[in-house]
C-alpha cells in the first residue's frame, strides 16, 4: 500500500520547491520530509525527487503527484459529505494544465480565475506549443491541456473549443523596408520573423499558405506573446499575433496585415483525464464557456473518449 503521507509530502516539495518550505507547509521538519522520502524512493525503486533549486519532480515523481491531485479532490468531495473532517485533512489540490502562450494571454485566464475562486484549487500552468501539450497528458504531467490534437490521448476525453484566428502583421516601416515589391517567399527568406521557441511553427505554416513554399525564415527568439505584440510594433520583425491582441493595432494602423485577407486559424480543443473529469467538469465548463465567448466557431465534431 502507498504510503500517503509521502507521497504527500513528494507532491507538497515540488509545488512549493524545497524541501524546507514543504516541511513549514505540512508543520513537520525537514529531516523528516526527507526522510519520507527517501524512504518512498528507495520502497518504489526509483527517483521521485530531482534535488536542486526549486526541487522538481521526475516522470514518476510527476505521475505520483497527479495521483494525489486525484486523491486531494477525492477527499474535497468526501469532505463535504463529512463535516467533521478538519481543514487539515483535506490536501489543497493542484490542478496541473498545459497550454499554449496565446490562449493563456487572450481568452483562458478568467475560466481559470472563475473556477480558481469557485473550487479554491490551484493551478500549476505549463505553456507549451499548442502542437505539443496533448505530451504532458501522454506523460502524466498534467490532468488537461489545451491542445490542436483533435484525437484522444488514450483515457482522456476531447472537446472541440473552438479557432484562434492569427494574422501575419508588421509595422508599416518594417514593410517598406523589407517588402517594396511585396510578400515573396524569397523575400521572407531575408526578413527577420519572430518565433515563441524552436517548435514555434505558426509563421512557416503562414508562409506555406500564401506562398506554396517552405523557405528557412530568419527569426528572433521572443518567448511572450504581448511580446510579439511589442516587437511587431517597433519593427523587430514580422509575426502571427492573434485577432484579437492587434485589432486596435490594424484600426489605427500601427500595424498592417502584411498580405491582407490571409488570416491563419488554430483549431483548440480541451483534453482532460477522464478520471479528473467528472471532479473538474465546472473548470470544463468554465473552458468551453470562455473559448466560445472568444473564439471562432469549432469546426470539429462532437465529444470525443480515448
């Protein structure tokens, strides 16, 4: 049987980061946070806890974290069928999400404030590229992520959100400067462009979409997505910002559509555990209520199990 109070205490060190300031959250000392875990780690075989600063945890120290998720809501539900249980006793739960940048900075945020304040859980956010969440759900990592993969990650259920609308834009001086005779693949082979990171593929998929061609795009490494905004705007480079981040930027005219009429539309979709889903269905509702508000009409069809 899994000894609880360590694996309590595996999951209180990784949120919090340190083994001395899990000891102050759990009202017991170091020694003895580290003792439970050692213990725990030499029981299971392997390595839960990556020492350092913060502490993080391993991939099976990230699956047993989000096994006392599971287990900190289980005891929320029993809780309120069970007055007398302390406060104490119940584990505060951390719901851990993966999404990208644009979607944290443009229309998720006040789901996840509305449900932070209705549940009072909290939330450990991983961004990632959008083509790239649905991992931490394959890995244990997190409990649901916003996500382009339309297919089920094996036990998760799927729903359509809905299409973030991108347009290529850029500084009227930057067009002058870089495109006098127009948007050509080869002159996006020479204008610098702006990349979230290395798995950022927004601008290159634009470019196949207006040009048919896939030339090697010169780009600033820019991890922000107000960022993009901002550099835009000054002429750093070129970017895909969403609709509605540069619409006040496109009315006034400190940006322009680099070639009008070319939106590029990411479809998103909300994967969860599909033991976490009943327990989170108000975060689910909260999602699909905000994406609709915000976004484009899905294109997808119904719900989906894995």
């Amino acid at each position: 049987m899994l000894d609880y109070a360590a694996a309590r205490a595996v999951a209180t060190i990784v949120r919090t980061g340190s083994f001395e300031a899990a000891a102050r959250a759990l009202g017991v000392t170091p020694s003895a946070i580290s003792q439970r875990v050692r213990n725990l780690e030499e029981r299971l075989g392997t390595v839960l806890i990556r020492r350092g600063q913060p502490c993080t945890a391993t991939e099976a120290g990230a699956r047993l974290c989000r096994h006392m998720d599971h287990v900190g809501m289980l005891e929320q539900t029993l809780a309120q069928h069970l007055p007398g249980m302390a406060d104490g006793d119940v584990a505060r739960v951390t719901v851990t999400i993966a999404t990208n940048a644009d979607s944290l900075g443009t229309w998720l945020m006040p789901a996840l404030a509305a449900h932070a304040r209705d549940s009072g859980h909290l939330f450990q956010i991983a961004i990632d590229d959008e083509q790239h969440t649905a991992d931490g759900l394959r890995q244990g990592r997190v409990l649901a992520a916003v996500t382009s993969l339309d297919s089920p990650v094996q036990g998760c259920a799927v729903r359509p959100l809905g299409r973030l609308r991108y347009h290529a834009t850029a500084s009227p001086d930057f067009m002058r400067r870089h495109f006098p005779d127009g948007v050509t693949a080869a002159a996006l082979a020479r204008a610098p462009a702006l990349a979230f990171d290395r798995k950022d593929g927004l601008q290159l998929a634009w470019v196949r979409q207006v040009t048919g061609q896939s030339p090697v795009l010169p780009a600033h490494g820019l991890a922000s997505t107000q960022g993009f905004v901002d550099a835009c705007r000054a002429g750093l480079g070129w970017g895909l910002n969403p609709e509605m981040l540069v619409a006040d930027d496109l009315a006034s005219g400190r940006l322009v559509q680099m070639v009008p009429g070319t939106p590029l539309d990411v479809s998103l979709y909300w994967q969860i555990g599909r033991l976490a889903a009943d327990r989170l269905s108000g975060l689910t509702r909260a999602v699909q209520a905000a994406a609709a508000a915000a976004l484009l009409p899905a294109t997808s069809g119904p719900l989906s199990n894995g």
